[in-house]
C-alpha cells in the first residue's frame, strides 16, 4: 500500500526525492530511500537531476503542481458552515427523548 502511495504522491507532484517521500508520507529517512528506490526500479519515476529530484514518468498533471494547504480562516469558515448544516438538520430529526436530544445537541456544539 505504501508504494502506492508514494506513486500517486510522486506522479501528483511530479517530483519525487526520498526526502520528499519521507516527510510527506511520514517516513523514517531510510524508509523513504527505500521507496524511492522502489519507484525508480518499476519505472513510475526517472533518474534524479542535479538537484537530487526525480520527474514522474507519467505525471498525473501536465504541471505538477502541489495541490495547496487550505489557510486556517478557510478551514475555520468551513468548519462554521459545517455546524450550521448540522444545526439545520438537526432541527428536522425527531428524537424520542429529551435526554436523548439533549446529549446528541452537545455533540453538535
């Protein structure tokens, strides 16, 4: 499953180092030299260029990029949006008890 991983990593990306590998996949360094080996011996990468970072043979985007991190404030107001869906749907549940409503409320909170 790790080689997986780190194919579909590289070929995102379309760059690859067993740094690279190893931090983003959280990996011990020799793990991550090990899976670079990997990569590069079934053909999913090539040689590393002068700066040690190997090219996807077949990269899953034409520039392969690095998809971005959402900014806190984007995870925050997503996070509200996500609540108040949750306080709408709630609002049409019946619930058997008030105990019960009570509990499931506090969850939502």
């Amino acid at each position: 499953m790790l080689y997986q991983w780190g194919a579909a990593l590289a070929r995102a990306q379309n760059r690859a180092s067993p740094q690279i590998l190893a931090r983003q996949l959280g990996l011990s360094a020799e793990q991550g030299v090990v899976l670079y080996s990997r990569l590069m011996q079934r053909g999913t990468i090539g040689a590393a260029n002068a700066a040690g970072l190997s090219r996807a043979i077949d990269p899953l985007f034409a520039g392969g990029r690095s998809i971005p991190v959402a900014a806190p404030a984007d995870i925050a107001q997503t996070g509200k949006r996500l609540q108040q869906h949750a306080r709408q749907l709630w609002e049409h549940l019946d619930t058997d008890t008030p105990e019960a409503a009570s509990e499931d409320q506090e969850l939502i909170d």
